[in-house]
C-alpha cells in the first residue's frame, strides 16, 4: 500500500486522538500546568519591568523634590508569587505530565498486543523478525508521546499568546490586535509551516532508515558471498548512496528545525519592537502611562518560552504520521482466524484426527509489510500443503516425517487452527475444525512447537502458562517426566529460577524440555509434538521417551519429525515431501 | 591531539572526542555563532532598554528614535541568522561524524570477516549499528556546541551586568559559584535518570517484546488474552516506579529553574528600591531606568545557555551509552588475511579453472586448538573435490581458508588474490529486491540474457518463466515466497553467473529435501562440466560422486585411507 500523502491528515492521527479521550481530564490538567508555568514566566518579566519603570519614575520625582507614594510591597509580592509559581508549576507540570505520558504507554502497548493477539500463526511468524519488532516498539513511543509533544504544547502556546494579547487590550486595544496578530502568525508558522516543509523528508527518513538498516544486516550476513565475489565495494556503494539519500533529508529537516527555533526569536523580539514602537506613539500622545509602555513588550519578549517548544515537534510530524498509519494498518488488520457464531467445544476424549484434500497456499502479503507485490507471486512460488488427506485414529500415536520446508509445521498449525486451509477440510471427532470453538479446540489439543518459547519469568511461571491451575506437585511431576527434576531440585530458587536472557541461561536442551513439560502439563487429550528431543542427547531422549510412552497412552498423538527414531509407540508413519503425502496415508 | 590522548581513548567519552577532531571546524563554527547570536541578544535588550530609558527619562520623541528601531531590527535579523547558521553547522558535524564512524564500523566488520562474524547475531549486529550511530547525533549537534556556550556567554554577561552595576553583578555572581554544583546537580540527575530509566525502560522493552515474540505460544495455551492484562500491569508497575526516581530527578533542574527566577526577582527588586532611592549603599544610587531595565532584561539571559545545556543532557549520556556499544564492536578480532577486500578488481582469467596449492598449512582457535593441518593440497584447474568427514573436521575450516576468509597460522596457501571466488553455503543469502537484484550480486554488470542463462543452468527457467513480472519478481523480506530449495538453486545460478574460476560449496544440499537435492546435483554437474575448478565440502553420496577426489578429512587432517579417486573406482 503506497502512504497516502493528500489522504485525510486528522483520519490518521484520529484511532489515537480518540485512545488519548479516555484519559481527557488528566491531559486538560497538564496542559493547564504547562500554561501556568509560561503565564508565571510572562508575569514575572512584565511585572518586573513594570515595577523598574515605576519606581524609576517615582525616585526621579522623588529626586526632585515631589511628593510620590509608590506601593512597592504589592509589585514585589508579585514578582516574588510569579517567580516561586513559575518554579514549582514547571516542576508539577513536568512530573504530572511525565506520569500521564507513562501511562498512555501503558495504555498503547496494552492496547497493541491486543491487536497482536488476534493475528493468525503465519502473520505472527512474519513478526518475529527483529527489525520489525524494535520498528513497532519505535512506533508506539512515538505515539505515546503524541500529548506530549504535538497536542499540550501547541495548545498552551497558543492560549499563553491570547493571554498576553488579552493583557495588553486591556491597557492598549491598538496595540493588542497587532500583537496578537504577529503572534499568531509565527504560531501558524510554527506548528503549520514546519509540519508542512518537513512533512516529506520526516516520512522518507524513517523509511530511509529502515532501508539503511536491511542493507546494512544484509551486508554482515552476506560477507561471504560479497567477499568471494569480490562485490563487496558496490554492496558498500550501494549502501552509502542510501545513507546518503537519509543525510540528505536529516540535513533538510536539522536545517528546517533550526529554521523554526530562529523563527520563535525573530517573530517574538519582532512583535515585541512592534509593540514598543505602537506603545511609544500612546506614550508620547499621553494616553499610555510608561510603566505600562514597557510592560508590554516584556510580557512578548516572555512569549519565547511558549512557543520554543513547537518547531521539534512539528518538523517530525511526518514521522510521527507515518507510525500512525504503520500501526493503523496493524490494527485494521483481520485475523483471517475467526470463529463461527456458535462454536461447539470439542468432547474430552482422545480424538480422531481426519485431513480431507487440504491445500495450502501462501496467502497475501500480511497487511503490516505491505510495500511489496508479494501478493501476485507468492501462490506461483510455493504451496505449502498439496491435496493431503489422512486420518489418526483416537489413541493412535502417527509420525509424520519429512525435511524441514515440507509442511510438517503446517499441518500442526491447521489442526489448533493457527491458520485455515485454502482448501480441504479437516476435522477433529468428526467435526470441522472451523466449527469448533478456538479455545476448546487448544485446550484438548496440546502443541510443542519446533522452536521453544520460553518467557522472561520464573520456571514455575513458564510452566504454568500450559495450566495455571497446576499446583507445585504438578510442576516437580511433568519435570520428572522430562527428567529435570533433579536439576530443578538442585537450583538455588527451585522453581522461581527466572528462565530466559535476564535470569539463568539454560541450555537448548534443558530449554526444550521445559518446553515438553509445560505442553504436559495442559493434560490435553491430543498431543502434537514438533521434534521434542532436539538438542538432546541419546541417553536422556531414551529415559524420556521411556517415560513418555507410559504417560501418552489413550492419548491421540501426532510426531513431527525428520525420521521416526526414538518416538514412542508410533504405529504408523506418513512421509511429507514438498506438500505432499508420499506415504502411510493408507 | 592522536598522541596526547590516546590513553582515554579507551573510555567512551574519550573516544567520543576523538571522533569530534575531524569535525572541530564545524564545532567552531557552531560555538562561534552562537556565540554571536548571544551578544545580538545582548545587543537587542541593549537597544530595548535605550529606547525605553530616552522615551520615559530623557522625554525623546519618537522620530529621533527611529535609527535605533532600524538597528534594532537589524540586529534581530542578525541574531536570527546566527542561531539558525549555529544549528545548521550542528547538524553538518554530527552528519560527518555519524557517516566516518559508520564507514569505519562497517570496515572493522568486513575485516571481522564471515567466520569472525559466523556465531553473533548478525541482524542484531546490523540494528544496533545503525541505532547506536544515531544516538550520537544529539551529542555532536547540540551537546558540544552549547557546551562551549556555557562557557562564554555567561561570563560576558556577568561582565557587562558588572559595568552597568556591580552589586547586581555580585547577586549574578553569587549563583555563579553554583553553576558547576547545577551542571553537577544536572548532570547527576541525568545520569541518574538515564541509568535507572534505561534499565527499566529496557527492562520493559524486553518485557513487551518477549511476550510479542511468544504470541503464538500464549495463543496456543488460551493465555493471549490474560497476558494483554500482564502486559498493561508490567508497564503502569514501570510508571510506578519510575515516578519515584523522576521525583528526585526533576528537581535537579527545578534548583536551577528556581535560582533562575529568583535571581531575576531579586535583582527587579533591588533595581526598583534603588531607583526609588531606598538603597544608599554602592552603586544602587547610579542606578538609572536604562541600566535597571537592562540588567532586568539580561538576568535571564545569564541562565539560559545552562538551561539549554539542562535540555541537551540526554544527549550525552544516550552518546556515551552508545560509544559504549559500538567500542565493544570495534573490539572485536580481525580474523581476515589483510587487505583482502581491497582486491575488488577481478582480473580477467583467461584459464577457466583455478589452481589452487596449500603448502602445510594449519589453522587454530583460542579455545578450540588446532582446527585444521598441517595439510599439504594441490588442486588442478578444472578439477572437482569433495572434502568428507565428521562435522568439525575441518571441512568448512579449509574452504574458508582457500576463500581468505582466515589466515593459515603457518604455512602457505596460494590463491591468485584476483581470482574470482563463488561461494554457497547451506543457507542461501538473498538480499530483499528482485530476483535479478539478487543474482547480479555476483556479477553488476551481467546482462538480462546473461541472467536468463543463469537461470536456465540453475533449472530455475520454469518458475522465473511462470512468474508474471519474471526476474523483476520482488522478493520478500528473507527470501519470503521462495522454498528452500528454489532458494539454494537461485544461489547457484549466482555462481553460474559469476564465471568464477573457483567454485566453493559448503555443504550445498544440507537442508534440502531428497527432491531439491537431485536438482542441485543435476545443476552443479554443469558446473563442473565448465571446466572451473570446484571444491565441495559434503556428506551427500551424490555430490561426492560428482569429484574427480574426494579427500577426507578427521580431526583436521587428510585421513591416509580416505583418499580415493572416483577415476580409479
């Protein structure tokens, strides 16, 4: 899908602007502290100069010999209110806005993996990929700060600038309506002009970026390949004329910033000499009081806090549009998984297991990679599952046998419907599989996946993800069955060892068995196991297997395999090559 | 400068300023400017106050005064100019910084070589280079310049606020001995913040990832839809508790913010009691409505290059954190025979085949010891090799030292370094692009009609003729849409297309299902059938009947039975 550029600006932002509601009276009270403090900084430079003038015309007087009365204690409670405000409105707004942007993030990731959780198995095997991951991850805190950055601010600012052209009509109408008109004018300038000018390179530069980042992880992999045939100079050619397209436009945007920040002091000092210059011919037609004259251009002059906040984040606006619709695409994408108005839960007992000329293409590109034409060419270039028709009696423990590549995922993945066939039905206790209810239908039927999932949390936690209901004697039992239990005992923590990159490393192996002790644990009816001894060795794989065998019985299960070696009690074995069933379909 | 601090170079905020030295002018530049705008800016509330002082004191009219608006304004737009050309020059230090450091990295790696590199996490490798070289931006962009600023500007100040009044100099001055407790205060802040925000941020990062990359196992257990609520809960635990640290960590910058105000509240103060005549001590009695206003005007001014430098603190630990990371990749060992990527030159082989001759050459690592040798091969041009033997004996060893990609440790190994090589291995490296983008990674300039003929001798004419769009066919990402073994002869045809004269496979048909494989085989016969040299390393029956010899390896060395000719069986 090519971005769309004219395409309705606020429909984009508009999924956000709408999760941002929920949260609407804390966002009102922050951008009231971010107000507060600029209000504070204007207060405090026009009171100031106010006072200077006062006095300095009362102690003329005064030097003369005339008789003034001038109330200093009023002005300098003044100064000194605007000067304390100021300081603790800026720290309020800065921790009360920071709590309130945490917990947009929280609501964003939250309200992101919900999305995640509605894809289907082969879109979520497209988003392993890392790169992919840290852009997501990229795009939400991006969006997270959206408040933060392109609403408060510009909200604030523009009000401080109507506060300020409210003060000043109240002492000079004719001054007022210039101000404010000049303010307004760097204000658009500013927020519109900015988003305007640096709406296209902003966009390009993350996909630039991203571009710069595939050719450089295409570099490292293929170093072999580019070394030997001696292409690795125009690898790099290629690669520095991309980094040249992102400097390009990093330039354009640095500069166009810079452009901004000059703009806030150009157009505020301006309307403050505007202001002076208008003050000046009251003043000297009498009908302006000269502290009052110098009031006014101070209290402008203070406009520049309000408004340095705008060109940072109107520049990238293109950037931040552009995760916008990166995640709106996500959420708009559909599970191709759904399930019937009324599923039926599939009966406890082992099931019968029947494929009927199920085939398998490639579907479309998924919706969140959607730059490529993968769509047209993707049945020509493979099918996954060809015609394959079987049937696993209940308590029938089946091989399925073949190289990696040939299917043998595919058909696992059809049965606990991670996906659907393009044709070809299969059923499970004689019903289709599409008429069970999802969670039932994983329930009954326990998967080991060929690669191990193990989370960042305890050993327990891990486990307790295949049943949350399993007590602690559960736990040391199905570690019994993978042959673990000692291990386990021996661990400092036992089972609140945390597993995983933060805590003990375990082995592939050790990691692979917890991975069959959890699919255990779910004491489902049907078990599929996706090569379960991988990165054993011989001596455990046949206590286990020994072990297995005995709590397998009158349980339905299906092995995939690349041979049928060291699988329990198989009867029979079906050969996979290519999508297609080559043997033992009877 | 190389000499004189070479000894903190090893730290990250040595090498830091290091790479700045390339870049010094542009930091000048950026200095300088903004250095000019902050006098402009003094200049500015100069002529502010002069109008305001000649209106209200001295009764000037208007007309008189126009010369100084007119200057005013000039001096405005200078000031304008001069912020915005301080920026730019920035921007251009850190973009020429950022593109040295990149060139360098990729240098290193490249030299790390293929079997350096083999092991590591490759995309991770890639990611990180490209995020950790962006985070350097903010540091030579901004951090840098202002921290010169810091320096000047505020001095200046001091020294005219002196002139114009020395007792509003001295409430300046009294928070002056504060400014390095602020840029400490600061500066612990935000290392305070960066340290304990990066972990948990990171801390949390992973969090959401690890449970995105276990989707299809929470799925699979019915736990997808409790774990949206642990995934909510992780991140408002993080809020928690990182407002505990943000707390204290915002208050660095409301002390600075605080003596900001005050000063400016103060010193309006003393200014408005000493115009009134109230302050008999000092100067308070010289005091005139012009110096008042403007020391009024530049008390702010005396804080804000600090404030600034407050904003842009970030920067520089992000920077350290990532000089820290791209060290460690700099770090790693060159495992490569020298210069070796330099030979990019391919000179025009007239004999089609490569001679090749290893004269007792071995090859060791730290940990593993002896790998491979002392070996002693010579292989004729045109002649076909298979290497047998358990894995780990040294098969991959040995074509990765006739490619270069390590150097014997003794010995010799004698590979005309203009020959071109073609390289395979058991996985297929496919770049994202077309198919012909692909392919003519072996050969930029190949025709289509030479890429057709690839194509055909990789018996991969069907599918390319099949497909609408045909070699312009974009690929996915990884190769999406391919099958294994579609994958594997599109990287043979890259090696028919190449017209290399040696031909290394390592292992070609290891993951290939029986089917593949037999066309794999049926393809690479016409490859030895050119005449170039080719030398196989392989467990596969049907490749080692496609070698004239084939020589097998154990524990690093030719076995004295294995060694068999197919010639003579």
């Amino acid at each position: 899908m090519k971005p769309d550029n004219k395409g309705s600006f606020l429909s984009d932002f508009a999924p956000w602007l709408r999760q941002l509601r929920q949260r609407q009276g804390r966002l009102w009270l922050g951008a009231l502290l971010m107000l507060l403090t600029l209000a504070a900084a204007i207060g405090l430079l026009a009171l100031s100069g106010w006072f200077i003038t006062t006095t300095a015309i009362a102690g003329s007087l005064l030097a003369v010999g005339a008789a003034v009365s001038v109330d200093i204690y009023r002005p300098g409670g003044g100064i000194r209110f605007f000067a304390v405000t100021r300081t603790a409105a800026r720290y309020g707004e800065r921790l009360y806005n920071h709590d309130t942007v945490l917990r947009l993030l929280a609501d964003l990731r939250a309200g992101m993996f919900a999305v995640l959780t509605r894809l289907d198995g082969r879109s979520l095997g497209r988003l392993r990929a890392a790169e992919w991951l840290n852009r997501l991850t990229a795009d939400i805190d991006t969006l997270d700060s959206l408040y933060l950055r392109l609403l408060a601010p510009p909200l604030a600012s523009l009000l401080a600038v109507c506060g300020i052209a409210l003060l000043l009509w109240f002492f000079a109408p004719s001054v007022a309506v210039p101000v404010l008109a000049a303010l307004l004018l760097t204000w658009l300038w500013l927020a519109l002009g900015q988003a305007r000018l640096g709406m296209a390179a902003s966009r390009r530069r993350v996909a630039a970026l991203d571009r710069l980042r595939s050719l450089t992880i295409e570099q490292l992999q293929g170093l072999a390949e580019l070394r030997c045939y001696r292409t690795l100079g125009m690898h790099r050619q290629t690669l520095s004329d991309q980094e040249q397209d992102l400097y390009r436009d990093q330039r354009r945007l640095g500069r166009l910033q810079a452009l901004g920040n000059a703009v806030v002091g150009l157009g505020v000092s301006l309307t403050a000499v505007l202001a002076l210059w208008l003050g000046a011919g009251l003043y000297t037609a009498n009908t302006l009081s000269g502290p009052l004259l110098v009031l006014m251009p101070l209290a402008v002059l203070a406009a520049n806090e309000a408004l340095a906040l705008l060109p940072p984040a109107f520049t990238q606006l293109g950037a931040t549009r552009a995760a916008a619709q990166r995640l709106n695409r996500l959420v708009a994408s559909r599970s191709e998984i759904q399930e019937v108005e009324q599923p039926v839960a599939l009966a406890e007992r082992p099931p019968k297991v029947v494929f009927e000329n199920v085939s398998l293409r490639y579907s479309s590109a998924s919706p969140f990679d959607g730059d490529h034409e993968i769509s047209s060419t993707q049945s020509l270039l493979a099918l996954a599952l060809d015609d394959v028709s079987f049937s696993i009696e209940p308590g029938e423990r089946v091989a399925l046998v073949g190289a990696s590549g040939s299917g043998k995922s595919s058909v696992a993945q059809l049965l606990v419907r991670l996906i659907d066939p393009s044709s070809g039905q299969v059923y499970l206790n004689d019903r289709n599989v599409l008429e069970l209810s999802i969670s039932s239908l994983r329930q009954r039927v326990g998967y080991l996946t060929q690669r191990t999932e193990l989370f960042h949390a305890s050993l327990a936690t891990n486990l307790c993800i295949g049943n949350s209901q399993a007590d602690e004697d559960m736990l040391w039992q199905v570690l019994d069955l993978v042959d673990l239990q000692d291990w386990a005992k021996e661990l400092p923590l036992g089972l609140d060892t945390w597993v995983g990159e933060s805590g003990r490393q375990l082995s592939g192996g050790q990691a692979r068995r917890v991975a069959l002790a959890r699919v255990l644990l779910t004491q489902a009816d049907m078990m599929i196991l996706d090569e379960p001894f991988t990165g054993l060795d011989e001596a455990t794989v046949q206590r286990i297997a020994e072990r297995l065998d005995t709590w397998l019985e009158d349980r339905t299960v299906l092995y995939l395999n690349h041979d049928n070696r060291c699988l329990p009690g198989v009867s029979r074995t079906l050969s996979l090559r290519s999508g297609r069933i080559v043997s033992g379909a009877e | 400068m190389r000499a004189t601090r070479k000894s903190d170079i090893s730290t990250p905020r040595g090498w830091l300023g290091a790479q700045s030295q390339d870049v010094k002018g542009w930091l000048v530049l950026a200095a300088g400017l903004g250095i000019l705008a902050g006098l402009m800016t003094m200049l500015q509330m100069g002529a502010l106050a002069w109008i305001i002082a000649q209106l209200i004191s001295a009764d000037t009219p208007l007309v008189q005064l126009n010369g100084v608006f007119v200057l005013l304004l000039v001096v405005i737009a200078v000031r304008a100019l001069a912020q915005w050309g301080q920026e730019s020059a920035g921007v251009e230090a850190s973009l020429r910084v950022r593109s040295k450091v990149r060139a360098l990295l990729l240098d290193h790696l490249a030299a790390v070589g293929p079997v350096g590199l083999a092991g590591r996490h490759t995309a991770g490798l890639g990611g990180q280079l490209i995020e950790q070289v962006e985070a350097l931006d903010g540091y030579y962009a901004r951090f840098l310049p202002q921290m010169r600023l810091v320096l000047v500007l505020p001095l200046v100040i001091l020294a005219l606020v002196l002139w114009l009044d020395w007792l509003a100099a001295i409430f300046l001055l009294l928070s002056a001995p504060l400014i390095p407790l602020f840029m400490a205060l600061v500066g612990m802040g935000a290392e305070r913040l960066n340290q304990q925000q990066f972990i948990a941020v990171t801390r949390l990062a992973g969090h959401f990832l690890d449970r995105v990359r276990g989707l299809t196992t929470l799925q699979l257990f019915n736990r997808a839809d409790a774990s949206i609520d642990e995934v909510f809960s992780a991140a408002d635990d993080y809020r928690r508790r990182s407002m505990r640290t943000l707390k204290l960590a915002f208050l660095s910058s409301a002390v600075l913010e605080f003596f900001a105000s005050v000063a400016i509240a103060v010193i309006a103060i003393y200014i408005g009691f000493g115009l009134l005549g109230y302050i008999s001590y000092g100067p308070a009695s010289e005091l005139t409505l012009f110096s008042g206003l403007l020391i009024l005007l530049l008390a702010p001014e005396f804080f804000q290059p600090l404030r600034t430098l407050a904003q842009h603190y970030h920067d520089r630990a992000a920077a350290l954190g990532a000089a820290d990371g791209l060290m460690k990749m700099l770090e790693l060992p060159i495992s490569t025979t020298k210069h070796e990527q330099e030979h990019e030159q391919v000179s025009v082989t007239k004999a089609s085949g490569a001679r090749v001759h290893i004269t007792e050459a071995s090859v060791s690592y730290p940990q593993r010891g002896v790998v491979l040798g002392p070996i002693t091969l010579s292989i004729a041009s045109g002649e076909c090799v298979a290497l047998v033997g358990p894995s780990g004996s040294g098969k991959s060893t040995l074509l990765q030292l006739l490619a270069g990609f390590i150097k014997p440790e003794q010995g010799d190994v004698e590979v005309d370094p203009y020959t071109q090589i073609a390289w395979m291995d058991q996985r297929p490296w496919l770049v994202q692009g077309s198919l012909a983008d692909n392919l003519r990674l072996a050969a930029p300039e190949a025709s289509d009609a030479q890429l057709l003929e690839a194509v055909a001798q990789a018996d991969l004419e069907e599918l390319v003729s099949a497909l609408p769009k045909g070699l312009t066919t974009h690929l996915g990402e990884r190769g999406l849409g391919l099958s294994g073994g579609q994958a594997q002869r599109l990287a043979l045809a890259r090696v028919f297309l190449s017209k290399a004269p040696l031909v290394l496979l390592d292992e070609p048909t290891a993951s290939l299902d029986a089917d593949s494989e037999t066309q794999v085989v049926t393809s690479l016969k016409r490859l030895v059938a050119q005449g170039r040299t080719v030398v196989i390393a392989t467990h596969h029956p049907a490749l080692m009947a496609l070698a004239d010899r084939v020589l097998r390896l154990e524990r690093g060395t030719f076995s004295q039975h294995g060694t068999l000719s197919n010639e003579t069986r």
